[in-house]
C-alpha cells in the first residue's frame, strides 16, 4: 500500500492481535494478508518448524524428507477434493499460479497440441505477480506499467458464463489450454460472489471444448469460505486447483498445485516434468502445512469460519445504511465492504482516489487492520478475512471501528 509514511513495527503477534512497538494493540481483522486462519502465535506450529529444521534444512526439492511425504499424504487424504492426487508443492500464491499455467501449457505440449497455449481469466481477477499470473489476471493497477511485455490472455465477464462460450469461440478453442478463476473474487473486487449456477456451468463449458479448470484458492481454500474449499460450496472439481496462504496459516512461505492423473498423464507419457523452484516443498514449510492443518482440523476451524462468517456478516450488515457503502457481502471468514461516491445512483469513486487505502489507514490508526480492496476499474472496497479464532467482543471493535474510519474518510 504506497504511503509516505514509516511502516508499523510489529513485535510480536498472538490470537487476533499484533502488538506494535510502542504498546499499540491491532486487530488483525484482515489476517495479514487474508493468510492467517489459525491465529498467531501458536507455539505448536514454531516447535514443528524448529524440529524440522534441526533434522534437516535445504534438501533439494525433488528428493523424499518426512515433512514433504506426511503433507502430501494429509492433503490426500484429508483435505483435498477427490480426484486431485498429484501434489506439487511450491513457496507461494504466486508460483503455485505460475506453476498451474506451465502444468496445463505442458498437458497439451506432450499431447502434440502445441497451439493450445491461452489460459482465459476473468476481466476482474487477481492471480498473483509474476508476468505470467499478473498476464492471466485482470488487476488492473497490479498490471499496470507491465501490459507491453504481458502475454495476451484472452478475458471473459466476471459472471457470465455464455460470455466464456463466446470468447472461446472468438478465440478458437483449439488455441486454448485452461480457463483459471477465484471461486470468491478477493483482492480485485472485495469478496465477490458469483451467480449460483456459474462454476457448474463453467465446469460444463470447459468439458465440453476439452479445456482444463484451474481454480485459484489460494486466497479461499484451507477454510477461509467455511468450507475446505471454495469450489466446494458449487460441488465442482477442477483439473487443478492452487493453493496458498492458508495451507500454512501464514506460518511459512508454502504454497501448492493439486492436478488429476489426467492431467499429468500425458506429460509422463512423453518423459516430462516441471522444473521446480529452489525452496519448493522445503520441509520446515511443510512442518508448518501439517500443524496448520492438525489445528484446523482439532479445533474444527473450518467450521467455525462458517458459523463466525455468519455472525460476522450479520454484525456488519448495519454498515449498508452508510451513505458511503453499497454492500457487504461475503461467505464465512471472507467479507467485502464495498464503497461508493454516491449510493443514491451507485457512482464508484475515481480510480485515482484511493479511498480503500485510506479507509484502511484511518481503521489502522484507531486500532484494526483490514486489507484494501479494488483494481482501480471496478468500486473500492475492504476485504475483512480474520483468523478463524476471532472472538464477539472482536467483530464487535472492527464493526464499530470501520464503521467510524468511513465517516472519517468518507464523511456521513
């Protein structure tokens, strides 16, 4: 968030709270980054991490360690929806997506479909930073300055799925290799839901044309909408999905890429691979993935992300009488708070304006953390995703406090 101003520093961090120098106290209703689901401060996760570097610390990523073997088989046999049995594991949102768009260009490469290399996104989306995720992404101020050196991935509506079929066959769907989305739209546009029957009619679209679904979990998955994953909640599996954040409660830079055999069959058929990253599935990450998820699942935390998500949306509703916020919207522990120049006649404010960032710096001066929101094309908005272990009396000071730092900014 570009500011002129000193960043906090923070000493240290327990439950929902970041204790800043100078004994300031912030709830971190934004967990960090939308990453933290487990709540900081967990010493079981910091012991596992130290044990696991003591018996070993860089092992190349290819090779067998005991964290990456007992993560990989926890997420098949516990986590991930069925059929996604191939497990790769990397350091972030970012190379996870990176990785998915190489995995699906590569499954029509060894198939002797070279010409199937477009991956369509959404024209509001939000995929990661490096040049092939931000080129199939639709951030706008997160592209801007790189268009000329992106790739040209075709675009399609946020929530129209006839307007996937007719990109498709504008493109030609022998020149496309995946379709990629967020099942719950995140940083772009501040959890932004689709219609009920829009991922089943994707899943159809791309099985018909024999393009392969990628979805992007990495903000969603791991319990952040209350189910395991996003896609969950449409009863839709896809050819890969990716994951992050929450795979390690933000504990340790890890990240995955989940694909069916058929997938990778035809890579494998031909002797092929994937060149790995050089921290990919370092095993510390991977102690921290398997505490994350023990946490997850003793403490039945995805659970709690749905019926707190509940409560928490109940308690912000209020905040739609503002003459400054349109909607808040959300599913579990991933709530958007969109805001607007004028409600009467829905006017967004100007690209240019920043209001998001300065809603959010108003709310961390008076005591909460959220995540700004918006692409600088579409409304402004906050991105509210705490630790799943966020309390009443906490939703009750982020309700109150936001509530005061839009008026602040925004006026009444």
């Amino acid at each position: 968030m570009p500011t002129t101003e000193a960043p906090p520093v923070v000493e240290r961090a327990e439950g929902c709270t970041l204790f800043f120098s100078g004994g300031r106290e912030v709830i971190d209703a934004g967990g960090g980054a939308v990453a933290v689901n487990i709540g900081h401060g967990r010493a079981e996760v910091a012991a596992a991490v130290a044990h696991a570097t003591q018996r070993v610390s860089y092992v190349i990523p290819p090779w067998v360690t005991e964290e990456r073997i007992a993560l990989v088989e926890m997420l098949r046999e516990r986590w991930l929806p069925p059929g996604l049995d191939r497990v790769g594991l990397v350091s972030g949102g970012s190379e996870s997506v990176d990785s998915a768009i190489r995995l699906a260009i590569n499954h029509f490469v060894s198939k002797g479909q070279p010409e199937r290399w477009k991956v369509i996104g959404r024209e509001t989306s939000y995929h990661g930073v490096t040049l092939a995720s931000l080129a199939v992404g639709g951030h706008t101020s997160r592209r801007s300055g790189f268009e000329h050196v992106l790739t040209d991935h075709p675009k399609m509506p946020v929530a129209d799925a006839e307007g996937l079929e007719k990109v498709i066959e504008s493109e030609g769907a022998d020149t496309i290799a995946a379709v990629i989305a967020e099942p719950v739209i995140g940083a772009s546009a501040g959890a932004v839901l689709p219609p009920d029957d829009w991922w089943p009619d994707v899943r159809a679209i791309c099985d018909t044309h024999g393009i392969l679904l990628i979805a992007d979990e990495v903000m969603t998955g791991f319990g952040r909408t209350g189910r395991k994953f996003g896609v969950d909640h449409w009863g839709v599996v896809p050819d890969i999905m990716v994951g992050g954040k929450g795979l390690s409660g933000g504990y340790a830079p890890l990240g995955g890429v989940y694909a069916s055999d058929e997938v990778v069959a035809p890579i494998a058929a031909v002797g092929g691979g994937m060149m790995f990253y050089t921290y990919s599935a370092h095993s510390a990450a991977c102690a921290a993935g398997i505490a994350a998820l023990t946490i997850l699942e003793d403490e039945n935390l995805v659970e709690a992300s749905a019926t707190k998500g509940e409560d928490f949306l109940r308690r912000l509703r209020p905040l739609e009488d503002h003459p400054h916020v349109r909607e808040v919207r959300g599913l579990g522990l991933m709530i958007g708070i969109e805001l607007v120049r004028d409600k009467a006649d829905g006017e967004p404010y100007g690209p240019t304006d920043g209001m998001a960032g300065q809603v959010v710096a108003e709310a961390l001066r008076r005591g909460v953390w959220v995540y700004p929101a918006g692409d600088g094309s579409v409304p402004d908005a906050l991105l509210i995703g705490p630790p799943f272990t966020i309390t009443e009396a906490e939703m009750d000071t982020v309700v109150a406090v936001l509530g005061e730092a839009i008026s602040a900014v925004c006026g009444d």
